[in-house]
C-alpha cells in the first residue's frame, strides 16, 4: 500500500544520447550511398564477389545509417499520455533490425561464396582493387565521424559497426585484387568474400543481445542490483526493500524504481530524499520512482513476483 511516493527525473523523456550525432549520421550516409552506387557497379563489372559483398554491406550501412537518423527523429517526439516515455525506445528498435539485416546478410554471402567455389568466375582484377581503395577512403572518413558516438549511444553503436565490417571488407577486397592481378588466383575472392561475411558475426551478435536486454528490460550491464539494495537497507528507518527494478529506457537513460519499507511513517520524507541522494550520486540513477510502505501494513500483503 503507498503512503507516501516521489519521483526524480524529468516527467517527460525527451531525446537520445545519438541526437547530437544526427548531423555526422547524415554525412556518414550520403558518403554511404553514393559510393554504394559506384560499388555495385564495380562489382557487375569485375564479377567479384568480395566487391558486390562489400557492396551489400554498403546496402545495409545505408539502411542502418537512415534507420539511426529516423529513430532519432521519433526520439525527438515529446511524450503523449499514451507514450509516456515518448519514441526513445525507436533507437532501440533501430539497433536490433541492423543486427537482424547484417546476420541474414551474412548467410547470403556464405551461401555466394559456396556456389563460387563450385564455379569460380573470371575477376577483373584491376578496376576491383581501384574500386575497393575508394571505399576503404570513404568508410574510414564515416567511421571517424561516428566514433564519438558509438560510446554513447547504442543507435550510432549499431551504425558504426556496419561502418566498421565495411571498412574491413574493403582491406579484404584490396587484398583479392592484388592476389588475382599478381597470381591469377580467382578463389581468393570467394573466400575473401565468406570471410568479411564472418568477421562481423560476433560483433553484431553482441549488439542483437544487447538490443534484446534493453527491450526485456534487463538490468544494465553496469548496474549492481544488490549493491543498491543494500545501500538502501542502509538508510534510517528502512526495513526492507521490495520490487526493487532497473531497466534502461535507451541509451543514457536509466531508470529505477522500488517500495522501501518502513519502521515508522514519520520517517518517509527524510527516508526519500536520503535514498534518491544515494540513488543519484553513487549509482548516477536520476529517474526513479520510489514508495514507501508501513512495515506493518506491508507484512499483511501477499509477497509480488515482480
């Protein structure tokens, strides 16, 4: 039963940790896509493999980099009554559908791959390797763009790793041309190929699982939930502290909440701002909603699963 309640926090979530990065966002994607263009060219042209393999990854860095900036947009809505924490969550969502679309990617170039090693066709190798030095030029600028950003938010996170395979690709795609034009070798491609599809698995698998942690609500990584408790127990008149939680809403933007139990009523005010000061200057929580309960009324309540 509530006696007495206080939140800390703005009541209205407003923005993201990416927003301030919008504007390198928007660089880094015109850059993307107009070399995208002049990849997949080159790609057709030369027949490789690792070159129309960077190309999708220029696809996906396109994609990954639009999305970031439309869910900062959405970010940027103020809350409504029926969103009451506003669109903040869309960065997000963002971040899963990029590691979604780079995984189901990477499935499709194994599969090229295997099917080049059956039939290797002719590569070009000259026109490759030019093609593959512009884009090593162009995702470098983007990734010096983003990497501030990456840090901060898991938005400008999932973008920048698109960035960073595609750099990466490029090194590979250099590689493949200097084999085939110095050796004549044309299976270095596919393999070329399969690998930049692998290279980046672990790392977008890391941002999936952290996209997902987010949207079940799990508890920041960096959070120590007993530590809180205990430190709580540790203010005068606490008894008890139950339904403790804490989420991330997005990226900077914790949240926690919690009923501390009480010896005395009479305590409540004094109990609420010494646990918000602890709350606030040890664990850098700011929006939290804590209630106080009288311990003997709580004792009667059946105990809550969450």
């Amino acid at each position: 039963m509530g006696s007495g309640e206080l939140q800390s926090g703005s009541a209205a979530v407003s923005g993201t940790a990416g927003g301030k990065h919008k504007g390198r966002l928007a660089i880094a994607l015109g850059l993307t896509t107009t070399f995208m263009v002049a990849e997949v060219v080159g790609g057709l042209w030369t027949g490789s493999l690792a070159l129309l393999a960077d190309a999708a990854h220029m696809l996906t860095d396109a994609g990954g980099l639009a999305l970031a900036l439309i869910a900062i947009r959405f970010a940027e809505r103020p809350a409504t009554p029926q969103a009451t924490y506003g669109y903040v969550r869309a960065e997000v969502l963002s971040a899963l559908t990029n590691a979604v679309v780079l995984l189901l990617l990477t499935v499709y170039i194994l599969y090229e791959a295997y099917k080049r090693f059956l039939d290797p066709p002719e590569i070009i190798g000259g026109p490759m390797l030019v093609v593959a030095v512009v884009g090593l030029i162009v995702n470098l600028i983007s990734m010096k763009l983003l990497s501030g950003g990456s840090s901060e938010s898991i938005n400008v996170k999932g973008a920048y790793f698109e960035v960073l395979s595609d750099m990466l690709g490029s090194l590979g795609v250099i590689v493949a041309a200097v084999v085939v034009l110095l050796t004549g070798w044309t299976l270095v491609d596919p393999i070329i190929g399969a690998g930049i599809g692998l290279f980046i698995v672990p790392r977008t698998w890391i941002l999936l699982k952290q996209a997902i942690h987010i949207l079940i609500e799990g508890t920041p990584p960096e959070v120590d939930v007993k530590l809180i408790e205990q430190r709580l127990m540790a203010v005068a008149g606490v008894t008890a502290v139950r339904d403790l939680h804490v989420w991330t809403i997005t990226s900077g933007l914790d949240a926690m909440s919690c009923h501390l139990i009480l010896d005395d009523m009479a305590k409540a005010s004094n109990a609420l701002i010494a646990a918000n000061a602890v709350l606030r200057g040890e664990f850098k929580l700011d929006h939290t909603t804590i209630q106080t309960e009288d311990a003997s009324v709580r004792a009667n309540e059946p105990e809550r699963r969450f």
